[in-house]
C-alpha cells in the first residue's frame, strides 16, 4: 500500500518502498499520521470566551433575521461578532456607514455587503488561524503487488488450495486450473482503511481536553 506524499518505511528486495506491505486476510494495526496540525490556540481560546454559540458554519444563521429577498439589509444580534468587528474594524473593509438604524432591542440593521464582506474575513483572518483544515480529498491510496505484476496475473502458489485426484488427467487438470484462475480473477477482493482523528481543544479554563476518533 502506498499513501501519496508519505515516504515508504517499507521495501521489496528491488527497492522499491511501500508504507505497508502485507499478506492476504491480514490485519495491520500500525498507524500512520497523513496530517499534524496545530491552531493558534490562544485565538481559539479568545473566541470561545467571547463567542461560544458562533463557530465556522453558523455565522451566516446564528443570531441573523433576514428580510426579504429584494432588502439590502438584514437584522444582526448585538453579540454577533461582525457587530464587534464591524464597530472596532470595519474601516477595513472600506465601507462607510455599514449600519442601519438599531431596529429592534438587542438587534442592529447592517447592510448586506458589510456583513457578507466581515463574514468572508473574520473566516479568513481569524478562524482559519486558529484551526487547520487538511482535505481528504487529497489523499490518495494505491495497492500494488510487490512483483510489480498486474493483478489479474495469477501466480502458481494460488494453486495450493486447489484439490483433485492424483490419478486426474492433465487436461483436466490444465482445465480444472483455468476455471480456478478465472474465479480468483473475478473474486472480488476488499482491503479495510480505518481513520482515526486524534485533536485537542482548549476549554476557557486554560485547560486541554484531548480525544481520539
């Protein structure tokens, strides 16, 4: 087995490196990490304290009332963060007056284009910063034979399961092999590839809990 972009620790007589080279109807239990990452912590921490009910995929939702579909502004809980960003930053996004009237108790009318442009960046400066994102579509497993052959090429040893009578003519022994070459060729085979995830989180008490998956 080969997992691309991890150097092989293992090696056929040719060379040639595999991370992990194993027999059939065998079971494997050594890990191997495709991906370390560590956040800011201390980003982490902070937003946590300051907004514990907001994370990466429900700032669009949490604590937002949209109008209709034709209104340029939308309804924004006091205790969203684009309200904080907005008010200690917003001259960053190069807007000029991104607040509405304060409509509602708790509430605050901001435009659409303030709160879409302090989404995209609180995402990109802030949140990406402090939690690191590996995509699994980027991992790529490949299976080989270590003789470098075709799996469809079916060797000699596969054979020994096979059994006839000694006294069997050899053409029906030549026969007898190539029916059970073409069902090994066509039997199916399966090979089991478990994920874990190991992570820590940092809790409002300066503590670390830490959990495997």
């Amino acid at each position: 087995m080969q997992l691309d972009g991890i150097p092989g620790t293992h090696f056929t007589s040719s060379g040639q490196s595999f991370n992990f080279i194993f027999a059939g109807n065998q079971a494997i239990n050594e890990r191997i990490f495709i991906y370390r990452g560590r956040g800011d912590e201390s980003i982490l921490a902070e937003w946590n304290r300051e907004f514990p009910q907001y994370h990466h995929s429900n700032l669009e939702t949490q604590g937002v009332v949209s109008f209709d579909n034709t209104s340029t502004t939308l309804l924004v809980h006091l205790e969203h963060p684009v309200v904080k960003f907005l008010q200690e930053r917003g001259a960053e996004l190069g807007t000029i007056n991104p607040y509405g009237n304060e409509a509602a108790q708790n509430f605050r009318e901001i435009s659409l284009d303030a709160f879409s442009r302090a989404i995209d960046f609180i995402r990109k400066k802030v949140l990406n910063r402090a939690i690191r994102v590996y995509n699994l579509q980027n991992l790529t497993v490949r299976f080989h034979r270590t003789d470098g052959k075709d799996w469809a090429v079916i060797l000699s040893s596969a054979f020994g399961q096979l059994e006839h009578s000694p006294d069997l003519p050899s053409i029906e022994v030549t026969n007898l092999r190539q029916m059970y070459a073409n069902q090994l060729a066509q039997k199916p085979g399966s090979i089991d590839v478990k994920l874990g995830f190991t992570y820590t989180l940092p809790s409002t008490a300066g503590t670390h809990d830490s959990a495997s998956y």
